[in-house]
C-alpha cells in the first residue's frame, strides 16, 4: 500500500513563551524518531512509504494537501503531541474532505491517555487511532485494511476506532521485548539536512526506551511501562555508523529518559564509539545518582561532551514530594565531578508545585547557583493528565489561564518570577562556563584551541 506519514508543522503553542529560553530562544527542528520508526518497519513488509517533515520543511496545510495529492496515498498516518493536537486535526480533517477514500491513522504520546483518544474519536474524519508503542500495531492494522477487514472483525490490539457511532479501544498492546527486531529509523525518507542547531547537522538516537522511576509529575511510565528496554551495543552503534557514513552526521543527541540506568550497556556504548574510532560528539540526559567518575571519564572520551540532569527543585522537601529519591548533597557533588571529568553539566528545574511560594523557589535557584552549571533549564510545571500531580491540581482548583497557579502565587505571578530568574540563571550560566574554559586552558594550555572550539559549540548545541 501507499502510505504517507505526516509530522505537522507546530504552530507556536499558546503557552510556549513561558517554555523558551526568553529572551535567548533558539527553535530547533527535532528529526520525528517515532515516525521514522514507523516508516521502517512498513517498509520492511512491502509497502511504499514517504515522510512528510512539514514542521522540518516549513510548510503551508496547502503545501501539505498538494503532496497528498502528487502521492496518491491509501493511507496517511499523522504523528500528534500534546501540543500540537489541534494543528493534527485540523491538517487531517482538510485532507479527508478532500481526499475522501484515504484511511487516516492518528498516533503519538498524547494518545496514551483515554480522555483524549475519545475526544479525538468525536472527529468522524478519524478512522483509526494506535495507542502506545506503535511499530507492531501499525504493522497488523495496515495488513487488516489492505485485506478490507470489517470493522466488527478487527483483531488490532492497541488501537480505538468508532464503530456504529461506539468507540471501540481494543486490548492493550504489550511492549516489545527485543527492541533489535525494529529496523533502525527510515532516515533515508527524512529530510536530514534541515535537522540543525545553528550550523550543526545533528540526529535525535535513542539507546533504550523507558524509566524505573515513578516521578509525581512524569507521564513516561503510561508510555513505556517502570522498566527499561535496551538495544544491543552492536544495533546502536551500527546506527551510529550509518549515520556517520552515509549522511555525515557527527553530532547526536540521545533521548533516553536515564541514559546511563545500566553502566555495564554505556560502557560498552562508549568503548565501541572509541574502538571504531567514530569522530562524534553527544549530549544525553539522566539522572545524577546513576553516574560515577569513571564512567563519566569514559562518556568523555567517547566524545559526550554534555550530560544534563533532572534536578527538579532546590528543596528536599521538593525533591522528596515528586518521589526523586535523591539528596541535595549527592546532586552538588555529581555536578562538582562532572565538571572535573571535562563535560559540561546542564540542570533542569520544574517550580510551580501547589504549596510553593516565592521564598520557596528562591531555595531552588540558590541551590541552582551553587552547581555552577553550563546551562539551565527552569520549567514552569505543566501537569499531564493522569498523573498523580495533575489529580493534585485538579483537586485544589489551581488550574488558571494561562496555566497554573499555587496556593500562594498566581499564574501571571509564577510566570514573572519563572521570567526572571530564567534570565538571571542564563547570566550566571555564561559566568560559569567563562570560568570553566578558563580553568581548562590554565590545566591544558596547549589545547587551548580545542577547548575555545567546544565551548562555542557547547554555546550552540547545549
């Protein structure tokens, strides 16, 4: 079959200035892994498939509809986040008014939650919705339609279509055991020459899928289950090889929840990276208490050059509310180790909990300060339906336009403190890694051009 998935252009979402790094912003187009996932393992059983990067390629819903029609598709599948629903359905609906005999599959996280699956089923141009983990299920619902499977006989597990104006949402899907058996992403169908940061050609590479932990605020657990799946050495670094050769990709991110949960499968990472001699460079995120000097001396060698970890908050009491299970005191030495090691340490921060006031979050931006970080992160938090933060919200009616509010500060006020010390947090980043380049030239003279050239990168990547 013909088959044509979409990543639609991401309007600027209504609450995405509160997300930005203002005033130092810098967009930047994420290659849409999943989808690329989706378009391998359908053209691994025969069918003919394209990638549409409209958000990659900035184009118009016209421009969109103009490929559908040059393509001929019998199906086209659209990829939806939580933030960019709307934009999904109103690019799907334009093309089922036009295009009338096209069977049109929605997929993405935000479909892990029910409420929105049958929101979105109210839609009648929407044929079929899959839940969850995507690349079995996309496999067997696209063999079913093929065959004109009746919609009272279709076996699909993990998918929610309406029949007889009834919204059917079959069994769950279980997750894929052994994540080697996926083919690697269908790069060859992206445009992968518009996936930059500033100059730098860069590929989003996932080593594992899912987290053990079960964070208040965190939604990955309905996604991925509290385990963690890992592909083999071998099938990561066979990626990163083909990347590396075929399309010239030296800079990579991972997107693993907690890159280094298992040592042993980095280490291994890591020295295959060396062995093979693969000139590259890496960023990834985990969390601080899954790290130790030699591995993060290994990480460097291999060519990471930043590592950023999910703090959270300042307070104990915070970190122990969300469940983190971590201590302050493990978090500063972490960060004092990472920065001896030769990588650059990034912290993330979430304010905004229910009980939080102003001297509250000043207790996270001073301990922030203390870790003297490369670059920082301060979210406002944005509470996902079904998690235990969200019912906490919904419960003391702190939901407020444009976001949330706390029992103390409203939602214009956490906005103008976030703003704030955003900027001052920035100011103190670029302090920081002024002094840490500095440091690394007095240690290493004679390498003081390959450490001004990565802190330029580091400025521009990070």
């Amino acid at each position: 079959m013909r088959i044509l998935l979409i990543n639609p252009k991401v309007v600027e979402w209504k609450y995405q200035k509160l997300y930005s790094y203002l005033p130092f912003y810098i967009s930047v187009n994420h290659p849409p892994l999943g989808l690329a996932y989706i378009g391998a393992v359908l053209e691994k059983v025969g069918n003919e498939v394209k990638i549409l990067d409209a958000n990659a390629l900035n184009l118009k819903n016209e421009e969109v509809i103009n490929f559908v029609k040059s393509f001929h598709p019998d199906i086209v599948g659209i990829t939806c986040q939580l933030t960019s629903l709307d934009e999904c359905l109103k690019i799907g609906k334009i093309i089922k008014k036009r295009f009338i005999d096209i069977k049109l599959i929605l997929g993405g996280p935000v479909f892990i939650f029910q409420s929105f699956v049958k929101k979105t089923l109210k839609n009648s141009f929407v044929n079929f919705i899959v839940i969850g983990e995507g690349e079995e299920t996309i496999v067997e619902l696209v063999n079913d339609i093929e065959k004109n499977t009746g919609l009272s006989k279709l076996m699909v597990k993990g998918i929610a279509y309406k029949n007889k104006n009834k919204v059917i949402i079959t069994p769950s899907r279980e997750l894929i055991k052994n994540l080697d058996a996926i083919p690697l992403p269908a790069y060859h169908l992206l445009p992968i020459n518009k996936y930059r940061l500033n100059n730098y050609r860069f590929i989003s590479i996932s080593a594992s899928r899912g987290c053990f932990f079960d964070c208040k605020f965190c939604s990955q657990k309905f996604l991925w289950g509290r385990s963690v799946r890992f592909r083999s050495v071998k099938n990561i670094i066979d990626e990163i090889e083909y990347l590396y050769k075929n399309f010239n990709i030296r800079w990579f991110k991972f997107t693993d929840d907690l890159f280094t949960f298992n040592e042993n499968h980095i280490k291994d990472i890591c020295k295959e990276i060396v062995r093979k001699n693969l000139k590259i460079k890496w960023t990834c995120q985990t969390r601080p208490d899954f790290i130790n000097e030699k591995l993060l001396k290994l990480m460097k060698r291999a060519g990471c050059i930043s590592i950023s970890y999910g703090v959270e908050s300042g307070s104990q009491r915070t970190l122990d509310y969300v469940k983190k299970n971590i201590r302050l005191e493990t978090i500063r030495g972490i960060f004092i180790m990472t920065e001896r090691c030769g990588i650059y340490p990034v912290a993330s921060f979430i304010i905004g909990f229910p009980y939080e006031n102003e001297d509250e979050i000043k207790k996270t931006v001073r301990f922030a300060k203390e870790l003297r970080a490369t670059h920082y992160n301060l979210y406002i938090l944005f509470p996902v339906p079904n998690t235990p933060i969200y019912e906490e919200l919904k419960k003391e009616r702190l939901f407020s336009k444009p976001l949330i509010k706390t029992r103390f500060l409203s939602s214009k006020e956490l906005i103008k403190i976030r703003n704030r010390e955003q900027n001052n947090l920035l100011f103190i980043s670029f302090i920081n890694l002024f002094f840490n380049v500095v440091y690394r030239i007095i240690k290493n003279p004679l390498e003081t051009t390959r450490i001004l050239k990565e802190c330029m990168q580091i400025l521009l990547f990070v």
